[in-house]
C-alpha cells in the first residue's frame, strides 16, 4: 500500500529554490529590495493599450473582419446542422435494420424526361 505523505512547501520537491532575502535576514545582498508592506500586488495600468485619439479608426478594415467572423459562423452553423441531421438519419437507418426490416434503405426516384 502507498502512502502519501503532505506537501510542507509550496514548491514541489527536487525544484531549485532561489533563497528568498526577506526570509533570511542575517544574509545581506547587495541589491536588496526591502520587503513589501501592502498585502496586495500592484495593479497594473491600462494606459499602455489606449491608442491616441488622433489616429484614425480603420473602420473598413473592421467592418471586412466582422464580415468574415460572421460568414465563418455561419459556415459552422450549417455544418453543424448538417452532421445532426446526417447523423440522426443514420441513427434512424441503422434502428431499422436491427430490428429485422428490409425496407430501411432510401430508393431516390428521379424523374425521366
């Protein structure tokens, strides 16, 4: 029988673990950053992704991106409706025939002209 034992650490073992200075007082490195007082991280700013408001908005490019998301989903759609109907006429067909019929199979009639 295999027993576990629990994790003491928050690094799994055999890992190489970088020695923390704010842990280890007595060791003293150079560039030391005094620890943090506030609890909670830094948020980070959002400024970075706002595009100035003098340049232009390519609004035909856009609109061309828009276009083929949604002909991408329709496309998607409609296969989608397609294997279900495909699959559940198949589903029927196969029902049919194990239940001893031989009448299960479609005969398409075309018309002769």
């Amino acid at each position: 029988m295999l027993k576990f034992r629990p994790r003491t650490s928050a690094h799994p073992p055999g890992g190489r673990e970088e020695p923390d200075p704010t842990k280890t007082p007595n060791i003293k490195t150079p560039n030391a950053k005094p620890p943090s007082t506030s609890t909670s991280p830094a948020v980070n700013d959002l400024s970075r992704y706002e595009r100035p408001r003098d340049e232009g908005d390519d609004f035909r490019h856009r609109m061309l991106a828009n276009v083929a998301a949604l002909a991408f989903t329709v496309a998607l759609t409609a296969i989608g409706i397609w294997l279900a109907v495909s699959i559940a006429d198949l589903r029927k067909t196969q029902d049919c025939v194990l239940m001893g019929r031989r009448d299960c199979a479609r005969i398409s009639v075309t018309p002769q002209g």
